[in-house]
C-alpha cells in the first residue's frame, strides 16, 4: 500500500536559487512539450508520447544549455506526469492539461536518489536540506515532490510503498449515512449535527483588506509582490482551517464506523446557483468524500456512495412514503401515512444509510428496479403518490 506524507523543508539561499531555476525549467520544459503535442495532434491526429517527450531532451539542452542545470531525472519526471495528464484527459477523469504560469504553484519530482534523515532530505544536486519530519512510514521511498506555494513556503511530499497489501474490507460493524449541508456540514443517520465552520465567511474581511491593498499597488513593483504574498497567506490560512476541519472530522467518521454511505453530489452542477455557489465551494464537499473514501480504504472500512437522484430527503424512513413537493424551506415535515415527524436532514441521512446498504446487499439501487427517481412525463395527480417496498433494495412507486 502506498502512503504520502507532507513536510515542511528549509532551504539556504543557494538552494532557494536552485529549486528556483528547476522550477522555472521543469515548467517550460512542460510549456514546450504540451505545445509541440498540441501541433503534432493538429498536423497528423497523433500526438508525442512519453518517450517521445524524453527523445526530445539532448536536442533542446544543445540549444537551451540552462535545461541541463536541475537534476536530469526532473524533466524526464515532466514526460511521465504530462502523459498521465493526457491518458487521464481521455479516459475521462479530469480536464486537458493546462500550461503552467510562473505566478502559480511551483512543483519538481524526485524520483529517486533521496536520502532522509531525521532532520534533512538529502536531494541530486541541491545536497541536504533541513526538514521538519514527523513521521516516516516504513517501506520504500519511491518518489519525492518537492513544492513552492504562492506563499513562498517549501514543502516536500514523500511517497511510500510499504508493499503490504491492503487492508482486508470486513462487512460487519455500524453503518452510517451522511447527508451534507450549508446551514449544517454533515448530518449523520444517528442524529448527529456538525456545524459548517464558513471559513471564507469568517476570513473575508481580512482578506478584503489585503485584497484592496493589493489592487492599490503598481504592477510590477516590488511592493506589489509583496501584497500578493500577504494575500496568498491569507489564502493558505483559510484553507489550512478548512483542511484540519475536514481531515478531523473524515477522521471521526472512519474510526466510528463500518460502512459509510454518502451521496454522489454534483458539486459542478450545485454551483451554478449563483445564490449558493461560495458557500458550497467554501463547504468543500467534495475534499471531505475524498477524505473519507482514502482513509475508509486505508483502515478496511466500506465507503458507499448512493446517486444523488435518490429522493432521501422526501422520502419516510419508517414508512416509504414519498412526499410530492419538499422545499428547502421546510426543515421538518409530518409523513401524512405514518404520522412520523421527520427532522428533514436526519430522515436523508437514515434513507441515505438504507439505500447504501441495500446497494451493498444487492449490487443495485432502489431505484433501479421498478421506481424512478424523476416523476413521469404528464400531468401528477393532487394526492401524495407513495413508495411501498416490493422487495429488499427496490421501491415501486403507485400511480
């Protein structure tokens, strides 16, 4: 199993101009090949591979003799990422690769020959650096991502293969359903409320402030640098809060149950709203599921996601009964065939938990057999339509 941990690295001014020049080299070394593929792809339908990349490298260090001053492992490191980036862009898994600015975060790849210490890394070229290392996993070193942020701090990111297999998935234990919200950040099954923190809400005057700082400052001066800097802290500050937030509470989640079962949210759908697009970016629903899925797998728990077509929040968890219409401002609603009071958030989060577990028992949705998510094509009748169980793991909606 491979594990990553992020360090914070200190290095001398001899070294800062050195990762400075690697940066500036692996990203035009990157610019470069993305560009000539692009005109390639253009000119025959067929763009340069990986080793197509690196076959260029002797030619453009003939030319460019400054691309041969940063370790040569760097750049082929460019290759590899930049044709992941292309394979994962065509199988569908993320967008096409983007040309990278100066102004941005700045990142190189070590993929080998790095010693650690307790207090040091040792990296090609640049000797040791101080490091603050808190924990090393056993196993072998296979990579190491060294990183500037735009607020001028120095990190490392060290990649493990401790060549365990992963932990066996046990099917027994608690099961929990998470519904995610704005007002509360997750509702669980059981009854529990987490408060949304609003980070960006509770930081925005301060970055304000420095936001109007910056814009009063002349381009391409060094005081202008330096409010730039002053608003990427701010930045780093909102997200650090943000990050421990998430990681803590993924981390309470994980270790309190079994099986976790959320819902598969559209969050690139959810932000058109412009009404709600900044809190529900500064909400980071997505950073959490992810959280809770890598650390579920790490610890041998079960994480399930249900599709986020599946009427939870109207639906009666004792009953089955679904309500026609539920707007967002009705908060608690009475089933009017069971006479159960349902807190709206709590009664999604149990339906949640349910359909999750019947997605694990029977490998399908309840809505795949019979039901429908979405109401009929036509006119609904006045009364209340209800969902009675034919059978485990399916609803069958009445006309």
């Amino acid at each position: 199993m491979k594990r990553a941990v992020k360090v914070r690295i200190y290095p001398t001014d001899e070294q800062q101009e050195a990762l400075s020049k690697a940066f500036g080299c692996a990203r035009w070394f990157w610019n470069n090949s993305l560009a000539e593929t692009n005109r390639l792809y253009k000119e025959t339908g067929k763009g340069l591979s990986q080793v197509g990349m690196n076959s260029r490298l002797p030619a453009l260090k003939k030319e460019f003799e400054w691309l041969a001053e940063p370790y040569s492992q760097v750049l082929q490191s460019v290759s590899l990422n930049l044709s992941r980036a292309f394979i994962n862009f065509f199988e569908g898994r993320t967008e096409f690769p983007n040309f990278k600015s100066k102004h941005g975060k700045q990142s190189i790849q070590y993929p080998q020959n790095v010693e650690i210490t307790d207090e040091s890394l040792r990296l090609p070229k640049l000797g040791v650096i101080k490091a603050k290392i808190h924990r090393v996993f056993e196993g072998k070193l296979k990579t190491v991502t060294v990183s500037l942020t735009t607020s001028g701090k120095y990190f490392a990111s060290l990649l493990f293969d401790d060549e365990v297999p992963e932990v066996e998935v046990l099917g027994t234990g608690k099961a929990v359903g998470i519904d995610l919200g704005l007002t509360h950040f997750a509702i669980t099954s059981d009854g529990s409320k987490f408060d949304n923190p609003r980070v960006l809400k509770k930081h925005s005057k301060n970055l304000k402030r420095k936001q109007q700082r910056l814009a009063r400052k002349q381009k391409g001066s060094s005081n202008r640098k330096k409010a730039r800097r002053i608003v990427a802290r701010v930045h780093e500050k909102i997200a650090n809060v943000r990050k421990d937030f998430l990681h803590k509470l993924s981390r309470k989640m994980v270790n309190e149950n079994q099986v976790i079962c959320v819902e598969n949210l559209a969050v690139k759908n959810l932000v058109k709203n412009h009404n709600l697009a900044k809190a529900i970016n500064d909400a980071s629903w997505s950073e959490f599921t992810r959280m809770l899925s890598y650390k579920a797998g790490q610890d041998g728990k079960i994480y399930q996601e249900v599709d986020r077509f599946f009427p939870s929040s109207k639906t009666c968890s004792v009953c089955l009964n679904r309500m026609g219409s539920l707007p967002l401002d009705i908060r608690s609603w009475q089933c009017e065939n069971c006479a159960t009071k349902h807190d709206r958030d709590v009664n999604a989060a149990i339906n949640i938990r349910d359909e999750g577990l019947r997605i694990l028992a029977l490998g399908t949705s309840a809505t795949a057999n019979g039901g429908k998510v979405s109401p009929r094509v036509g006119r609904r009748k006045s009364s209340v339509s209800k969902a009675l169980p034919i059978e485990i793991g399916s609803l069958h909606q009445t006309a």
